[in-house]
C-alpha cells in the first residue's frame, strides 16, 4: 500500500504543481482551487506512506519522479523547451529512482 499512497501523492501533487501556472499568480480561481485541493491530496497521501516508508526513500521517489513528470507536462502542455543537459539530467533522476528501488535495502519492501 505505500506505493499505491505514494504513486497518489505524486500524481496530485504533479497535477497541483502544473495547475500553479495556469493560476496567474493566485488570480485565477479554479486552477488555484485545484492547486490547494492537489496540495493537500497529496500530502496526506504521502503521510500515509511514511508510516511504513522510509522518508529519505518516499521523498526521493516523490522528488526525482515528480520532477521528470512536471517536466513532461511543462514540455508538452505549455511549451516550455528541454535541451539536452535537462534531458540527460533527469535520465540520471530516474536512474538513480531506480537504483534506490531495485538495489536498496532501506524501501518499504
């Protein structure tokens, strides 16, 4: 189960994240309320992981996975460009997610 609470906190947490530029600062109502809603979502689902994951793990996941999905949505959602260090960058990201979670004795496993 940490990993289901833990795969629903980074998905709500992406969703409020990109909902942050659509809100104007705060101006606009509905991608704020999703931005709030999504925050709040999100960590308390991620709470709930920590019961049984470690924190360091949870939060690199959270972290390393919530970057390269933002990112994507950023690249394909609103334009924003990627160049080749980004890329390369958050390929070592996921290599390092994966790394934790196939390797490490220290998930929730």
């Amino acid at each position: 189960m940490a990993y289901l609470h833990l795969a629903i906190a980074i998905l709500c947490e992406v969703l409020a994240t990109s909902c942050l530029k659509l809100s104007d600062g705060f101006s606009r109502l509905v991608p704020t309320a999703i931005s709030l809603a999504g925050y709040g979502i999100c960590f308390f689902f991620l709470s709930l992981c920590l019961r049984t994951m470690p924190t360091g793990v949870a939060y690199a996941i959270w972290s390393g996975l919530g970057i390269v999905l933002i990112a994507g949505i950023a690249w394909v959602f609103q334009g924003q460009r990627l160049d080749m260090p980004a890329m390369a960058g958050m390929a070592l990201i996921i290599a390092g997610v994966a790394v934790m979670n196939l390797f490490s004795r220290t998930g929730a496993h």
